[in-house]
C-alpha cells in the first residue's frame, strides 16, 4: 500500500500517512464493501483515491528543486522513429535494425545491484501515469484488471501507459548493457 501511495506524493511521511488513512477509511466503511470487486482492490482503490487527493494539496506547493527540471511530455513516440523502416522500405514500419542483443549472460547482469538501480531510477524518471502502470504490473506484480479498477483506466489506456513505460526501461537498460545502443 505504502509503494502505491508513494507513485502519487513526493515523500515517504506523506504515503505513511495515506496508507494510515486508508487504513482507516476501510475499517470505517467496510459495511459499505459490496464484493463488487475483491477486497485487495477495493482497499487499493481507497489507497489511489487518498493518494490522489493528497497530490492534489502537495501539486499547490511547488518544491524548489523541481523548478529546475525539464518539463516532462508523454505525447512522443515510445520509440524514435528512426529505429523503423519508412513508408519505402523493404517492411514499412518494421524495424530497421533488430535490437541489438544483450550480453550471453543478462541474468548476471540484471541481477546486479547497479542494474537494479538502473531499472529504479528508469521507473522513477517515468511521467507518473506509466511509473503506476508499470509499479503496480511489473514490481507489484498485478493484473491487468485490478490496475484498471484501482486507477479507473481502461484497458487500452493501461496496455498504452505499459508499453511507453517498458519501451523506456528497456531503453535505459539497452543502452547500460550494449554500447552501441541508440
């Protein structure tokens, strides 16, 4: 619960306090749970909702470090467009070149704690839509129906933010384990 606050506030404390809160909120309306949907996805849901609304009051207070930053746009492609054939090629669309393949080993090397850290920091770095997608599916290890109910998205909205969301891990991991990568 703590790890899906944390994809919506800034700090720790905060996302204590959501899952405190949510805690709480399910206790005081359990009378009202239908069984609609199972009882870890309607907790979870509470836990979205709070932490939604908490965002909200911190998004009011703006942070000095991030005035800093570069401002984050999610409506570019997953992928540069120059990995893929053009509308002449042999396959238009397809890919120009194939990834270039990962060392014989990979498990070693995504078993290690820099890869690891790699792959953190790449989620971490992910506009906040695709960092809950990919958080709760691949970390948390959710379906994809529950990510659906507790984030209110639809299917097609879900599989788009998981793609764009893997497409730049994979980036980031690409260019840590190759050195030619694009």
């Amino acid at each position: 619960m703590r790890r899906v606050a944390l994809t919506f506030v800034r700090s720790a404390a905060v996302a204590d306090e959501v899952v405190q809160e949510a805690w709480l909120g399910a206790v005081r309306g359990l009378d009202r749970f239908e069984g609609r949907a199972s009882l870890k996805t309607w907790l979870f849901r509470i836990v979205a909702n709070i932490a939604r609304t908490q965002a909200v009051r911190e998004a009011r207070a703006l942070p000095f470090s991030s005035l800093d930053r570069e401002a984050e746009s999610d409506a570019g492609p997953a992928l540069p467009p120059e990995r893929f054939q053009g509308p002449h090629g042999r396959h238009p669309g397809g890919w120009a070149s194939f990834p270039q393949p990962w060392p014989d080993e990979p498990e070693r090397a995504l078993l290690s704690a820099e890869t690891r850290d790699l792959i953190a920091e790449a989620i971490d770095g992910l506009p906040p839509g695709q960092r809950l997608v990919i958080t709760l599916r691949d970390v948390e290890g959710w379906d994809a129906a529950e990510v659906c109910s507790v984030l209110d998205l639809s299917e097609t909205n879900q599989r788009v933010l998981l793609h764009r969301a893997r497409s730049k891990v994979r980036a980031a991991l690409e260019s840590h384990l190759t050195k030619d990568a694009p």
